[in-house]
C-alpha cells in the first residue's frame, strides 16, 4: 500500500474550541496520560455556536496528504484510525468506512467517491491542520488531480498494511518496494490498520516528511476547484484548495472557466462533516458554496479569484476521460422519464460520467454512457439501482476509437480531420478513412514465477506486446505490457484471477492511441442489420468473434414459421452463419398411398409458402434474448 502520507491523540471537540479562539486556557496538550484528556465523541459542525478561525494555523503547520492504493488495500481502514488517533470521531467499534457515505461503498468496500476531512492535531506544542482525502480506488484521474491540487509536492510515504494477515511478509514486501522504486527499507512503515498497530507513526511521518505547501496570503485570491458535489437544497458545493490569498462570505468569486460571477454563500472544512468557518486562508483545503446550480458550473480543475482581480489559471490540471461506454435502456420505455430524471442527478455527483442521448430500434429511447472504467461502470448501475430504484438494460461495453479521413470533403464535413467514435453502429468505412486508431494501454502484472507462462500465453492471445520483465524477488515477477484497451476492458482481470489464484494483480494506465486494423461487423438477421449487436473488432479476430455471437443468437432466438439466418458480416463478406430451423407441418400425414407425385406437390406448395413468409415476414429480437445475448457476451 501507497500513501501520501502521522503521531497524536486528541479531542477534535476541544481543539476546535481552541480554535475558535474561545476561552479555554492554553491549547489542549496531546502527549498527556489518557486519563487526563477530554472525552471525546461524534460531532457535527452544528455543536459549534462559533465558527472556527483558520487564521490560527499558519502555513509551515500546514500539511496536505493523500491516502493511495488499490481497492481493497485498506485506505478506508487507515483514515478510519486516523480520524480517531487525531480525536475527530470517538474509539469505538463501529468506526468502519467512516469516510464512504454511499450505500455501494460500503457494500462494496471501495471507495467511489473521494472524501476530504481536516484534522486538528497537536503535537509538540504546536497545532497543526492535516487536511487528508481518502481516494477513490476507481479513478486514478481524481488521485492524480489531488496531487495537482497540491502543487505535485510529491512526497512518498510507503506504508505496509495488513501485516496482522496470517500470510504477510512485510519483510519480503520492503525489499521489493527497495529493488523496483529505489526507497530505503528503513523508509517503509509497518502497520495494521485494522487492529490500529503502529498507525500513530503515520502521523508522525506526515509532519516530518511532507514539506508545508507553498503558497502566499497577501496575493489576490486564487483557488482551485478539484472536486464538488450536489445538495437539491444548496446546490453546488465546490471542494477548493487555495493557493493564494483568502476567501470569505460575501466575496464575489469569477470562474475562469465560464467567467460566471457568484457570491460566496458559505466557505469551512470537512472534518468529516461540513464545518462553517470565519475565512479559508491559502494552503488550506475546504468547502465553498456559492450559488451554483450545476456541477458543470464547478468545472473540475477550474480557478476561482476574487471579482476585479483576474489571475492567472492555474495549469496542468485535467478532467477525468471517459475509457469505456455503453448503451443504457429502460426495461420499460414507460420508464424512460423515471430513469432520465435518475440519471441526471445521479451525474450531478459524479461529473466524471458524460450522457449522450441514443436511440435503438430493439430497445428504443435510451443514452450512451461513458465511464472510466469497467468498475465504475458497475458502480454507476448499482448506485442507479440502490438509490433510486432504476432497472436498467446496458449493452456490452466499447473503448472510444478513432479515423483519419481521407478527404477534403469529409474534413469539411466533421470540421476535423481526426474523428472519434463511441457507438460502433457510427464506425466509417474504410473507404472514407487512411487509419483507424485504438487506444492503447501500460499494463503492469505482478505475479508468483509459478503463473508466469500462463500469464504470458493470456497476454499474447490479447494482443499484448511485452515492454519489460523484471524479477522483483526470488518469487515474483512484474511484467509490463501494452495492451489494446479493448481486449482487457470486458473479461481480461477476472481471467488473471483464474490463472493465477487470485494471486496476481493487474494496473494500467493510458498510453495513448496505436494503427490498428480494425472492422466494423455487422449481425443479421435474414438480411436485416441488427443495429445493437454491431461490434468493432480486429481483423484477426472477426471471425471467432462473430461466430460466437451468431452461436449464442441461435440458442436465444425463438423458432418461427419460416427458417431464419443468422449471419456476422463485414461489410457484403459473410464470415460466419447459423440458422434457427422453422417448424415444420407434416403436410404428408393425410397421404396413405397414391402417386408419388401428390406428395411432391403438396411439399412444393409448403416450400413456396415458406419462401414467400420469408420474404414478407420480419425478424424482431425478443427482449429476454437481446438481454440474454449481451449479458453472454459481457461475462464472457
């Protein structure tokens, strides 16, 4: 495990008391016996008549960390024990995933939506302001925004957990950490989060190890925005780090990004909960409403500054890219507007989620999703599900690709010389283009030696090109590859469980688009494109591909009077076929003798009418089989 990220016990209550500037004597000292310190106990900001006055803690107490690992790694764990070490919330037993307010968070034990909390803490006789975030395992663009946020102050704490689990080797765990990034063993703390042993010397790390962030006062308001969410009764509420000069209620903010001028309603911390304060000052990370009806309207990574004192935006900050798109229907279409309205504030607090309106003839009105990944995917469905009672049909998944076009004309035509494509059923033909592009991925697979080979032979039959192979002990291994996108994006991880026990693990990370040879493939029935099946393939790969789909149509499609053909076609090349036979009438059981030729006829007639019902007769996918056939191809 992997955190930007110390020691102390204290009572959050008290401390903020102190914070307020209310009568209280000398700060409350952390290094005491228990028996002499506060009780403490849950708390909301509404305990506190006062709001609290940040301009108690100066910058050089000031330290911005963040909690990062994989799912499942335990970050939620550690920010639960730090919340009590530091006083925040009481020692009890039911301090789990504090910090993940959604349903499938907790259900789940990942984190979906990141959280922030300011923790009080005194230590040595000076007061510090931890202002930590417990990252989302999902989305890898939010943790590498943070440490935009934080002016890339890159400071790596490695932190061993889990070492209360009866197959740990925090030893074996340390040498590795030193052989592949190059960090002393001696660096690397060793902690259970879930017993809390060792945790305080986290804490202790955090103010040793992480430099205060740089940032100046006296310099015009410059604030940015790295993550909101929405509240039906106050609508935005905008989480901000501030990098120069204060902020306060009344002032008048501009957004860079729409130019759009508001007046700050409320401005405080989170610790966890929203916490009022009198002013947010530079180096300190809050909450700010200020009338924004829409979470567009707090575009993530865009600049705040004060009314008639335009800065300069700040750089380098990046908005979450969408990786993965589906088609999303309601089971009912008299569910449409039920599931619209759903949706809608569904994204208000999860901006990373583009909607695009779609339409198909099978499923009729739905919308084209896209996600950052697979997982987020899932969790979209199941928040749909949990918080508002929403069915939903999603077709299988697709990675956005990309042409060059071939001619003037058609540049003219897009207004752009390189198109993107999420919806396959809009793939150009190959006459109208140079190149199709995918996107490529970096995968890194650590793994036990024993699972090597068969690692390997799975990566190549995805397409992978090996980058590197490095032996990082006497027992394991890191392999690198690059990968198209989408040959790992459906099946690909619960594959490299299977081989590997569960023993494996998998990451990767954007690398851009490669020259691929790609496809567009159609599905049809006697004849008739079926727009929701087509599918954008690699050209090696056509044919297995469309002949499993034809396979599972034929055991999904119900019989009817007339033989149907089921036929994966690129472009007018039929590249694979199967047929659902039609039901037959035995017209020749009222024929007990006589000349041959009375049974020719009427088997002549029979073939007629069938070939006539064929030609007039349409094929319509049930719905139970459409849904059967695309959750075949998404577990698969």
């Amino acid at each position: 495990m992997w955190t930007l990220v110390g020691r102390g016990w204290g009572c959050a209550r008290t401390l903020a008391r102190w914070a307020t500037g209310a009568a209280l004597g000398p700060a409350p000292t952390f290094g005491a016996a228990p028996e002499s310190w506060p009780t403490c106990r849950v708390y909301s900001s509404a305990e506190f008549k006062e709001k609290l006055d940040m301009s108690r803690f100066p910058v050089e107490n000031i330290r911005n960390f963040s909690i990062v690992a994989h799912v499942d790694h335990g970050k939620s764990t550690l920010a639960d024990r730090l919340l009590e070490l530091t006083g925040t919330i009481d020692k009890t037993k039911n301090n789990k995933q504090v910090l993940d307010k959604l349903q499938v968070e907790r259900e789940r034990g990942i984190t979906v939506k990141a959280q922030t909390a300011s923790l009080f803490y005194n230590c040595e006789g000076k007061q510090y302001l931890l202002n930590l975030i417990d990252t989302p395992g999902i989305q890898a663009q939010t943790v590498a925004n943070f440490f935009l946020a934080f002016e890339a102050q890159l400071s790596v704490i490695p932190v061993i957990n889990k070492i209360d689990l009866k197959n740990a080797d925090p030893e074996r765990v340390e040498n590795q950490i030193e052989k592949v990034f190059d960090i002393p063993s001696d660096e690397c703390i060793k902690i259970s989060a879930k017993l809390g042993t060792n945790v305080e010397s986290v804490l202790q790390a955090v103010i040793e190890r992480i430099p205060p962030p740089k940032v100046h006062r006296k310099n015009p308001l410059r604030a940015l925005v790295f993550d909101s969410t929405f509240d039906q009764y106050r609508g935005v509420i905008a989480n901000v780090a501030l990098f120069d000069g204060v902020v306060s209620k009344g002032d008048k903010i501009v957004s860079a990004h729409t130019q759009k001028t508001y007046e700050v309603n409320e401005v405080g911390v989170l610790n966890p909960n929203e916490q009022p304060t009198h002013k947010l000052y530079a180096g300190q990370v809050g909450y700010l409403i200020a009338g924004m009806k829409n979470v567009i309207e707090a575009q993530i990574g865009d600049t705040l500054y004060l009314h008639k004192q335009p800065v300069e935006p700040l750089p380098g900050f990046k908005s979450a890219k969408p990786m993965v798109f589906a088609g999303m229907y309601p089971v009912d279409q008299s569910e449409y507007n039920n599931l619209k309205s759903a949706i809608e504030k569904l994204t208000l607090n999860d901006s990373s989620v583009t909607v695009h309106r779609d339409s198909s003839l099978a499923l009729g009105a739905g919308w084209r999703l896209g996600f950052l990944g697979l997982l987020h995917m899932e969790v979209f469905n199941q928040r749909l599900e949990q918080e508002y009672n929403a069915s939903v049909i999603l077709t299988t998944p697709t990675v956005p690709y990309k042409a060059v076009l071939s001619s003037s004309k058609l540049i003219k035509e897009y207004r752009e010389k390189e198109i993107t494509i999420i919806n396959p059923a809009q793939f150009p033909d190959k006459s109208k283009v140079t190149e199709y592009l995918e996107p490529v991925v970096l995968g890194t697979i650590i793994t036990p030696d024993e699972y090597t080979g068969k690692i390997m032979m799975l990566c190549e039959a995805r397409r992978a090109v090996q980058k590197n192979m490095i032996f990082i002990d006497q027992n394991r291994v890191m392999l690198k590859y690059l990968f198209p996108l989408n040959e790992i994006v459906v099946d690909f991880y619960d594959s490299l469980k299977s081989l590997s026990s569960g023993y494996a693990s998998f990451d990767y990370e954007d690398a851009g688009y490669q020259t691929a040879e790609l496809v567009k493939m159609d599905i049809l029935l006697n004849g008739n494109t079926v727009e929701e099946l087509v599918t954008v393939v690699h050209k090696d790969k056509a044919h297995s591909i469309g002949k499993a789909i034809c396979e599972r149509l034929k055991d999904s499609l119900p019989r009817q009077l007339f033989e149907i053909a089921i036929q994966a076609a690129i472009g007018s090349k039929i590249i694979a076929r199967e047929t659902v036979k039609a039901y037959r009438k035995n017209v020749l059981a009222k024929c007990y003798g006589g000349d041959i030729t009375r049974k020719m006829k009427l088997l002549k007639r029979q073939a007629e009418g069938k070939k006539k019902l064929r030609k007039i007769g349409n094929v319509e996918v049930p719905k139970d089989a459409f849904i059967k056939v695309l959750k075949t191809r998404s577990s698969k």
